[in-house]
C-alpha cells in the first residue's frame, strides 16, 4: 500500500523514537489533531503501527532497541565529526555531554584520551568513559528514559549546573533558518538549554541530516553556541544565520575508506 508524504513522515518519526505523541506529530506536520488522526488510521489498519493512549508505536520491532538503531543511522558521518571534535580535546579536559547517538559515538572516540574529567545524563556515555584511562565521570540523575537511557529533570538539571567545564558537546534533532537548535522531546531540550550555559565553549555535533528540519521545542538561537560541527554544508539559509550570529561552522573531513 503506497503511502502520502504526512504518512512517511509519521512512519520515519516512530523509528526514530519508537513511539510518538499524536498530539506532537499534528504539531510537527502543522495539521490538525483530526487530520493527524485519518492520516494514522490506513497505517495501523496495515499493521505499521499501533495505536493507544494517544500514542503511536512501530507495530514491526526487531530486538534491537531505537537507540541502538540510530546509532547505525549515518554511522560514517557521525564518526568523522566525532574525530574531528576529539582532535580538540585534551587529555586532562573536562567536557559535557548530553545523550544522543552522535555524542555515544564521541564518547567511543575519546577513549583514546585520558584524565578526562566527564559530566553527562548519558549512561551510555558514562559506561564508555568510566573507570578508563583515569578519567573521572559524573552521571546526572533524574527520570531515566528507557529508549535513549538518559537521565532528564529537574535534578538532572540542578546537577549539571553546579559544573563549569571546558567543553560542552551536546546533539540536535534539527536545525532550523527560523527556530535555531530544536528538539522533540521537552525535557531533552531543558537539559540541552542548561548545558550550553555551563561551559567556556559549546559545540553542537550533528550529522547534515538534521539541516532544515523543524521540531517541536526551541533550544537555542545561533548566537547562544559558539560552533557547530558537521558532515557536509548546510543549506545556504542556514549558513547565513550562522554567518550572522557569529557562529563557527566546522565540516568535518570524511574519513579514509
């Protein structure tokens, strides 16, 4: 059965997370709830997905987890921007990280380095990094979310303020000429907002991907970051913004085949 754009979209975005809010995707797509609603209805009567509690949820999972998918998702762009931004850190640093599965792939490349001193909500980043090299890691605590395995909330939050470091890094799930750094989910976008405040540099790591997209909630304007790296240049709307706000645009080289 052939699908419309609205349904790829809805379709692309329960596998990116494994489940939506309907009332979030009638907001991302600029339609109403009802409209939202006929669009989900022919997907869940072909068995793509489920629907319950105001949620959407891919109906065809494997056993490997979202996370663990989108880790494999452009994997050769995010390990070319991880070297570059590891190529920056010292040994010694100390760095924030957020959880995302480009900042996973970072925490993978840092182990090269030592007596890092490391502050994030990732677990997956704090089991990379603990107990290696001497680093020294501080993992958030707060609501752990199953998919990602981050820790978000107010005492996340509360956590992560008391640091100043070096380097903040976090992830973006789009960049938008408009809105600036977005996010889908709330609560990653209030831990992500807090972060950049807390380091004498901040960097935004991400893939081309997430170039012209738009999400739900507002992270941060170009000006609040000092640079973003990536795979390959953003559209030329983007490139203005960043020109404008004073922002560094860092292309990170392919790495050799």
């Amino acid at each position: 059965m052939g699908f419309g754009k609205r349904q790829l979209k809805i379709l692309e975005r329960a596998r990116q997370a494994g489940s939506a809010r309907i009332g979030d995707l009638a907001v991302e797509l600029g339609v109403s709830l009802e409209t939202i609603r006929r669009d989900i209805r022919p997907l869940v009567e072909a068995g793509d997905l489920l629907k319950a509690h105001g949620f959407v949820s891919l109906a065809r999972q494997d056993a490997e987890a979202p996370f663990e998918r989108r880790m494999r998702e452009n994997l050769a762009a995010k390990q070319a921007i991880a070297r570059h931004v590891a190529a920056g850190i010292e040994d010694g640093d100390s760095v924030m990280m957020d959880t995302g599965t480009t900042t996973s792939v970072l925490a993978r490349e840092l182990r090269g380095k030592s007596g890092l001193t490391v502050v994030t909500n990732s677990s997956d980043v704090a089991r990379t990094l603990a107990t290696v090299n001497g680093n020294r890691v501080y993992m958030a605590g707060g609501e752990l979310h199953g998919d990602n395995g981050g820790a978000f909330g107010r005492s996340a939050i509360e956590f992560i303020a008391s640091f100043r470091v070096r380097h903040v890094i976090i992830s973006i799930s789009a960049v938008d000429p408009v809105g600036g750094l977005m996010d889908y989910q709330l609560a990653e976008a209030d831990f992500a907002r807090t972060a950049i405040r807390c380091g004498e540099t901040s960097s935004v790591i991400t893939d081309h991907t997430k170039f012209d997209r738009r999400a739900l909630v507002r992270v941060a304007g170009f000006s609040e970051i000092d640079r973003i790296v990536t795979d390959a240049p953003p559209s030329d709307a983007i490139s203005a913004r960043l020109r404008d706000a004073g922002t560094t645009l860092e292309i990170a080289p392919a790495l050799p085949l």
